[in-house]
C-alpha cells in the first residue's frame, strides 16, 4: 500500500503542476527609494538626492554607497560599466545611517567623462544610480534608479510677431560656452544677418535674422548647439504692399502679398468693386495686378481679401494727365526675369516690354501652356509663375505673344532632401500575423511635395534577392503593414526595413540606417489539450494501480 500512497502522491503533484499559474509572488523585500530635489535643471546646478531602504549603519560596521549620474537607461537587474558605461560618479564613500538613509547634493556635470565611454551632457532624460559599498569595495550592482531631466538653453525672440522679412532678434542664454549655434526656421537653416554664430565664455549670444517667405501663423524658430535644440515661435502676419500708390485713372498697380495662408483665393476691390482674384503659392505669397477704374480724382481704399480677414490699403487717384506725345517707335522685345534657377514652388517673376500690344503673352514650360497675361496698350506685361513640379535640371521655357519669341533655360535644384528621421527606435518586436506600423518624422524641403520610397528586406545589406516589400512615392511619414502581409513573414529570424525621402525635383535623400525587426511567435497550449493530458494521466495512474493490485492478488 504505502508503493500506491507514492504513486498517488506523484499523481496528485502531476495534476497541481498542470494547473497551477505561473507568477506567485515573491517574498516581500523592503523596498530602495532615491529622492531627486528638484527633477530637472541644468548643466552646473545644485540638486540633492535622497535615499531609504539601503543597508543599515550599525554601532559595529559602517554602511556606505556610491551616486552615478549617467544617460544610459537601466535597471536594478543592470550593472556599472557593463550595461552603463557612460556616466559620472559624482558622490562616492556616501555614509547610510543606522536607518539606511543618506540625503547628499552635488552639481549637474557638464561631461561623462569617468567610465569607458564618454560624451558631453546634453539636453534629455537622465539617470541616477545608486550602489552599495561591500566593505570597502563599490559593488557595480545598481540598487536604486531617477531620473533628473536636463535642460539646456533659453532663447527669447523680439519680436515674436511681425511679417515676412522682418529683422528679428534672438537672445539666448544657459547654452554651452565658446561653442558654435545655428539657427533654423522650420527646419530649414537661416544665415546670422548680424551678431553672433557663437556663445560667449557665459553661454550667452545675440543675433538678428530676417523671417523667410511662410505662411500665417505660428512657426518654429531653434537654436541648435550640438545635440541641443532649443525651440521658440514666431506668429508670421499678412502684409500687402501696393505699387505705385497713386495715379491716374488706367494705372497699372501690383499688389504684392506675403504671410497669407497656403494655396488660399484672394480678391482684391478697388472701391468696393472687385478688380483682382488671384490664389496665393505654397508658402502664402501672391502677386496681383490691375488696371485702376475711371473714376474722379481721390482717396480711396484698396481692400484685399482672404475670406477670413481684410487687409486695407489706399490708392490715391490724381487729375487725368495732359494727352499723350506721339507714340515712339516700337522697342524690341525685351524680357526681364526675377530668376532662372531655383526649387520646386519658387515663385518667377516675369516682365517684358515691346510686345504685341493688346495681345497676349504666354510661357510654355517644356511644352506645357504654364501662364499668360494680357500686354497692354505699350506693349508692356507683368506676370508670376510658381515652378511646377519637374525633374531637377534644365528645362525649356518660352516666352511668346504669336510674334516676338523668347527662349530661355530654367535649372530646377538637385539638392537632395535630408534622411527621415526614424520614430520607432533600433527595434521593432510584433507578435505573429499582428499589423506592423513604420513611422517617421516629415521631412521638409525647398522643391515640395515630398515623397517617400521604404523597403523591407531579409538582410541588412537589402539586396534585391532579399528585398520582400518595397513601395514608392508614398505621400504620408507613415506605413502600416497588415496583417495579411506580415502573416507571411517568418517568426524568430529578423527583417529589416528602411526609409528615404524624394523630393518634388525628384531628388532622392540618402536611406536610413536599417532598422530591425522581430516576429515573435504565437504559442499557447489550448484548454482542450490541458485537459487531454490531465485526463491520460489520470488513465496512466489508474492502469499502474490495477496492475499492481492484480499482482498482489496472484501472489497472495
């Protein structure tokens, strides 16, 4: 019997194992805390730390630990100098009193500069470690973790509203000293009119710029040292300039617009009387022209509209002139052109004098009508154009009124557009048959709008044999895998994918570093399986005790 009592017992431990669920909790230990006072500042303040639950000092043995400042994450299962190799031991030989406390300040440092790597302190999310002294030896075992955010420079604008080409000035504070800056407005660099490219021995500078052509609204100045970015923003205006201001009836008049919004529709009045309806450009500029009504010498207004607000401007009609000497002889041809290079978008201006009058001129693009405008009665035209999105080189332009025909060459730029910037971090691990989302940031350039070509691959190296998903001219920074794709991709062995931005000149960034990613599989054992195995054991049991009883049964 006691050989059944064994095999019962073995049989009822089989049954618990089977159902039992993992995760019981671990025995209680009390818990290690560090206090960080205040959470955040910057290179060079004072902040303290304290900690509780550390080991206890007694009247017999001293307990001592160690402060690590560092920017590598870690955990309490994580070491000094294997898992965190950049920091700075900023306390060490820190005495715990008998109630494992401690309560210590030190100074944000400037540099991790004692383990095997190092590197300058930017601006970011740092850490605090705290280890234990085993007598006299620092144990690299980190027992505590914070985290302390650095904050790097301050930059104030003056002003912080105005218009298109407006003269700013930006003062900044707490960066770096004796180091290089550059400053960008909305990603795109803007060049120091006057002051400095560099901080002074207090981390301080001063310099003035002109606001590039933007749209209305808020916009994204930064001032950038090394890692740093520091960020502030500008409210762009609208502004209209009307030239000339004043005249006699039949007057040609420009309007010229800037810091409107983006692809917007225009009407210009002229005492309340709609002269000029005309759409701004990718960046809210637009160029209007009319001839002023007969109407009696005065002031009056010239009332541009956006459908939101009422820009007001004057015009100042004059007595009509003495009549006209005779006409001169007619002038040749002549064409004047604000540019014949440039991006995508970019806005020409186009004159030309000794036309056809009454006629109209016409500028074909590569064969393609682009834009015309009516020549007046001198034989004189003004019209914009913004360059439409075509092949970074040289192409054909014509300018033509049926008569006279000029032919010129415009260059569309061949800069390539910056490598996106990936979102996602160095790994992307998706559990089997799941919709895989790749994300990145908007990349910004002159020759808009941008594109964007992304491959997922086998190999790092991404060679065509290995290549498996590959799509062109995506308009979004973003590509979301489903699952009927992913389903096909293998679990346990890695993929890569990658992403470059392409330009509206067709201009191709360079890729992105390739980026990993892992399928995990989908394994789980089903209720009906447990309880098949549950239910054979109990069989197998059932059949070893009736074979024994058997046995004892002949043998008795």
């Amino acid at each position: 019997m006691s050989f059944l009592k064994v095999i019962f017992v073995a049989w009822l431990t089989f049954a618990l194992c089977l159902f039992a669920r993992p995760g019981l909790p671990a025995i209680a230990q009390e818990p290690r805390e560090i206090y960080v006072l205040p959470s955040e500042g910057t290179v060079g303040d004072a902040i303290r730390v304290a900690g509780e639950g550390f080991n206890k000092s007694t009247a017999d043995s001293d307990k001592f630990a160690a402060v690590f400042f560092s920017s590598q994450k870690a955990t309490t299962d994580d070491d000094i100098n294997e898992e965190v190799t950049r920091y700075k031991l900023v306390a060490e030989g820190v005495w715990l009193n008998e109630r494992g406390e401690f309560d210590i300040p030190f100074e944000v440092p400037e540099a991790l500069n004692d383990g095997a790597a190092k590197e300058k302190v930017h601006d970011g999310l740092y850490y605090i470690y705290v280890c234990h002294y085993l007598g006299n030896v620092l144990a690299p075992k980190i027992r505590a973790v914070a985290e302390f955010n650095v904050i790097l420079g301050v930059v104030a604008i003056d002003p912080d509203k105005g218009m298109v080409g407006d003269s700013v000035k930006i003062v900044g504070t707490e960066f770096f000293p004796d180091e290089d800056i550059a400053i960008n407005y909305d990603g795109i660099d803007l060049i120091v009119d006057r002051g400095e490219t560099e901080t002074d021995s207090s981390g301080e500078f001063t310099a003035y710029v002109t606001i590039p052509k933007s749209t209305t609204g808020q916009h994204k100045i930064s001032v950038i040292q090394g890692e740093n970015e520091v960020i502030a923003e500008f409210t762009v205006r609208p502004d209209v300039t009307v030239n000339p201001t004043s005249g006699v009836p039949d007057t040609l008049v420009t309007v010229l617009g800037t810091g409107f919004d983006r692809r917007e529709n225009i009407s210009v009045d002229f005492a309340n009387a709609e002269v000029a309806s005309i759409q701004t450009d990718s960046v809210g500029d637009f160029v209007a022209v009319f001839n002023i009504p007969a109407l009696d010498a005065g002031l009056y207004e010239v009332a541009i509209d956006d459908g939101e607000e009422v820009q007001i401007t004057k015009f100042t009609i004059v007595s009509s002139p003495a009549p006209p000497s005779p006409a001169p002889p007619q002038a040749p041809a002549v064409i004047e052109i604000s540019r014949l290079a440039g991006h995508v978008g970019a806005e020409v201006v186009v004159s030309g004098t000794g036309f056809v009058a009454g006629g109209t001129a016409t500028i074909t693009y590569d064969g393609a009508s682009l834009v015309s405008a009516a020549i007046d009665a001198e034989g004189a035209f003004l019209l914009s154009f913004h360059v439409p999105i075509s092949r970074h080189g040289d192409h054909v332009m014509i300018i033509s009124d049926g008569l006279n025909t000029k032919e010129m060459t415009f260059t569309v730029e061949s800069e390539a557009p910056a490598v996106p910037n990936l979102l996602l971090g160095a790994l992307i691990v998706v559990k089997e048959g799941n919709e895989i989302l790749l994300d990145w940031e908007d990349v910004v350039d002159q020759s808009m709008p941008m594109t964007y070509n992304l491959q997922l691959a086998q190999d790092a190296d991404f060679s065509a044999r290995s290549v498996f998903l590959e799509k062109t001219a995506l308009s979004d920074s973003e590509y979301q895998i489903d699952s009927s794709t992913s389903q096909l991709l293998r679990p346990r062995r890695p993929y890569y994918w990658r992403v470059r931005a392409v330009d509206g000149a067709s201009n191709a960034g360079e890729w992105t570093e390739a980026t990993e990613i892992k399928i995990a599989p989908v394994a789980t054992m089903p209720d009906w399986l447990t309880y098949t195995l549950a239910v054979l054991g109990a069989l197998f049991i059932f059949f070893i005790w009736y074979m024994i009883h058997r046995a004892e049964k002949r043998t008795g």
